[in-house]
C-alpha cells in the first residue's frame, strides 16, 4: 500500500532566496538548510519499501525528520528541531497517494532506548517498594499492636493480614509482578512488533540500531510481510546490508551527487561487507 507517493525538498536556489530574505547574520547554522541539497536531493519518490542510504552526515535522519514534520505522523521522542525546522517544512510539498491512516508514526533508535530504560526504571521502582514491603511485613507480623479506637481499624487489618500469610503471599498481594526484561536485541525487535499495526505509514531510523545479525534477518521478515499482507508502507534509514536487501526495495544513496535510486549491492557499505568476507572466503570451508 501506498499512502505517501512523493516529497519534494527546497532546492539550493529557494534555500539561498529564504535565507537571504531573512536578513540574519547572527546564527552560525540554518539547520536543516544546506544539508539536503548539498547533494542536489530535491525529490522523493516512494514504492511500498523506500530505503535512503548514506554514510553519517548525508541527511537521512533529517530527511525521515522533516517527513515526519510535514505530514504530522506521531513520534515520541524529541529530535534535533532548529529554529528555522518550520520554515524549511514550510517550503516541502508532498503528494498523497491515500489518506495517511492515524495511526502512522515515526520510529527512532531514541524510542527504543527509552523503550529499555523505562521497563528497567519500572522494575527498579517495583524492587524498592518490594523492600518496603518486606519490612511493612515483618513490622506488622510481630508487632503488639493493639486497636484502641477506630482510627487504628486500618492497621488492625494490616497486622491480621500479615499474620495470616507468609511474607511472600502477602508481598505478591500488594504488588504487581515485575515485567519481564529481556535482552537490548529482544527489546528492541518486541518495540516494533508492538508499535508497528496494519495500514499506516512508518519511517523507522535505523532500526538496526540495537539488533544482532539474527533479528536484523527477523525484523526484515516481519517488515516485509507488514508491508505486503497488512498494508503498510515504509520510509526507512539505514546502513545495514540485510535491510538493504529487502525485496523490492527502492534505495536512493544519499552519499552520490546528485543522490541516485541503486541496487542494494552496489552500494559502497555493501561491497566492503562482501570483500571482507570474500577475502576470508577459505575460513568458512
């Protein structure tokens, strides 16, 4: 499916017409002027999996950001947002080919941190009021409490309670079980599984980001299969060669002047994996 047909960026002329228009000397950087354009990326045209390749430095995170921004998709975490980041959407046009569903998003490797760190956050929350309990416990257990009024009908049923578990029935009583940690890789790939539903539009920043060999080869299964059952299309960054080899994927190279649509294994990242382990080729016998 195809919901995003094709964006257009500022060229250089229309770059240097607004900045000169401006009239400011005092910023150092117009951020994310000149960045596109230093290697003539003026358009985009979108199949159902479009990769932009390039090494660090060629603009694919701000072209995927400034995408994000133009068709207002959801995203989490916050990004590299200059001063002049409106001006230069502003000056972006983009051709729908269907309605972008609500539900498209914008996946970044920050997202997937986040992701991690708040499920160990939440357990580390959870193991300090499991002390806390512990020690409520054992206090109300072997107290010689004695209820004297009404107001004490609380803690009356706090030590009755008490008495009648052991410490572990009552800890799991007052406390929800910690969620489940798995590995940075498992994490990561559970994220996209989780944010990723049928019909919508992503553009997922190098989501390789994290993820061994294995779940690369995994994580591509799943996007191609999101992308030709389920109706979704993608925009995606990256560098890895099994991303890159997703079938019937159009891949511009970002690092070409003017940026060019080539074949995954033309790719200059790609040959030096196949040389490296064409040179090692005997080892694998």
């Amino acid at each position: 499916m195809i919901y995003l047909k094709s964006f257009t960026f500022p060229n250089a002329d229309l770059e240097y017409d607004f900045i000169l228009s401006i009239k400011r000397t005092c910023y150092d950087s117009y951020y994310p002027f000149k960045i596109l354009s230093r290697n003539d990326l003026h358009r985009l045209d979108f199949d159902v999996i479009t990769i932009l390749y390039g090494g660090n430095g060629s603009g694919k995170s701000t072209a995927l950001n400034v995408i994000a921004e133009k068709t207002g998709i959801t995203r989490d975490s916050i990004f590299n947002k200059s001063n002049f980041f409106p001006d230069y959407v502003n000056l972006c046009n983009m051709n729908e080919e269907d309605d972008i569903p609500e539900g498209s998003r914008i996946i970044t490797s920050d997202d997937v941190f986040d992701y991690m760190l708040n499920i160990r956050n939440l357990n580390e929350g959870i193991d300090l009021k499991r002390d806390k309990i512990f020690d409520e416990y054992l206090d109300a257990k072997y107290s010689s409490f004695k209820m004297e009024s009404l107001a004490d009908y609380e803690q009356l049923k706090k030590v009755n309670n008490a008495r009648r578990k052991t410490q572990s029935r009552y800890v799991r009583s007052q406390l929800v079980d910690n969620v489940r940690e798995y590995s940075n890789g498992e994490s990561a790939f559970l994220y996209f599984t989780e944010k990723i539903q049928d019909n919508g539009l992503y553009l997922l920043d190098e989501p390789e980001n994290s993820l061994s060999p294995k779940r690369q080869l995994e994580l591509v299964k799943f996007l191609e299969d999101s992308a030709r059952f389920f109706g979704c299309q993608f925009i995606i960054s990256t560098h890895s060669p099994f991303l890159l080899a997703m079938r019937g994927a159009r891949i511009y190279n970002l690092d070409e002047n003017p940026v060019t649509v080539e074949s995954w294994t033309e790719l200059e990242n790609v040959r030096s994996y196949y040389d490296f382990f064409k040179s090692h080729e005997n080892e694998f016998l």
